[in-house]
C-alpha cells in the first residue's frame, strides 16, 4: 500500500514539474509573441509618419523622386510583410532608405529650415529609437526562450512543439565592423 502512494507522489510530482516546465515555455514564447506585437506598433507608426515626410519632401525638393520612390516602395514593402523575418528584412530596407531621404534633405536648406520638417523628422527619430529599444527588448525575449527551450529539462518538454525563434540581426554586415578613425 505504502509502495502504491509512493509511487503515485512520485506520478503527481513528476506530472506537477512537467507542467510547471511546459507553462514557463509558454509564457516564454508568449512574451516573444507580445514583443514582436511591439515592434510591429511602432513599426505601424513609423509607416504612419512617412506619407506626411515624402509630401513635406516633395514640396522643396520634386527632382529627387528617385529616393521618393525607394521610401515609398520600401515602406509599402514593410506593409506587405506577413512574417516577422520578412517584416525585419523590410524594416531594415526602410530605415536604409530613411537615411538616405535624410541625406538629401540636408542639400535643401529651406527643407531643413521647414517646421513640419523637423516635427516630422523628429518623430521618425523617436520612432526609430523606440524601435531600436524594442528589437532590443524582443531579442531578450527570444534568448530567454530560446534558453529555455534548448536547455534541458526544457528540451525534453519542448521537444518539437516549441521551435528556436530567431531575434533581429544588424541588416547590414558593415555595421558590424569597427569605423575607421583618421585624423
């Protein structure tokens, strides 16, 4: 009789361990899920922003319609992605394109000067910071989960169910490399 609790203990111990294991992967990959849903918000925000940046563009400097159109594409690109890794290969388009409409800004000092300009610009400064700050946040998420679902028990759990998840990487390979000082 006393063999028979025993080994029922062990059962509901066991059975109470695996759970506990299979929910904290859960919430693991649930707060992934939320980060990513993050990440997404803003760039939803940032996408918002744009339009009003490219008409105030337009105004002073109608002759550059080439990096007009590559923002325009490229954010429309970021709207037509439907996984997360296309939508991070897009985002990282725009942003490229971003950089370059501010580049030519700076040759148009009246577009510079412009009030909706520096609004506009400043906006797209903070979303791009709150993007940064969320990438980070979501990557965190993903280690955290990864870990758990690589490690083990946890693997045990997981098994196939719970694959890796991949985080942000730097779009560009040269932004990897140490900037070249010269005085």
């Amino acid at each position: 009789m006393t063999l028979a609790i025993i080994i029922i203990a062990l059962i509901v111990v066991v059975g109470i361990w695996f759970i506990s294991i299979y929910n904290g992967i859960v919430q693991k990959n649930n707060r992934c899920d939320n980060a990513w849903e993050t990440i997404d918000t803003q760039l939803q925000r940032r996408n918002d922003l744009i339009p009003n940046l490219v008409e105030v563009v337009k105004g002073y400097a109608s002759h550059e319609s080439q990096t007009l159109e590559a923002v325009i594409k490229a954010r429309s690109a970021v709207s037509s992605a439907v996984t997360p890794e296309d939508k991070m290969a897009a985002s990282n388009q725009l942003t490229q394109t971003l950089g370059h409409l501010f580049a030519v800004a700076e040759s148009y000092p009246e577009l510079k000067a412009n009030a909706n300009f520096q609004q506009l610009q400043g906006d797209l400064t903070d979303t791009e910071n709150r993007i940064s700050y969320a990438r980070q946040s979501f990557n965190d998420c993903v280690l955290e989960y990864n870990n758990a679902v690589t490690t083990f028990p946890g693997n045990i759990v997981a098994g196939s169910k719970f694959p890796r998840r991949k985080g942000f990487e730097a779009a560009d390979a040269s932004v990897r490399q140490a900037p070249q000082v010269k005085f």
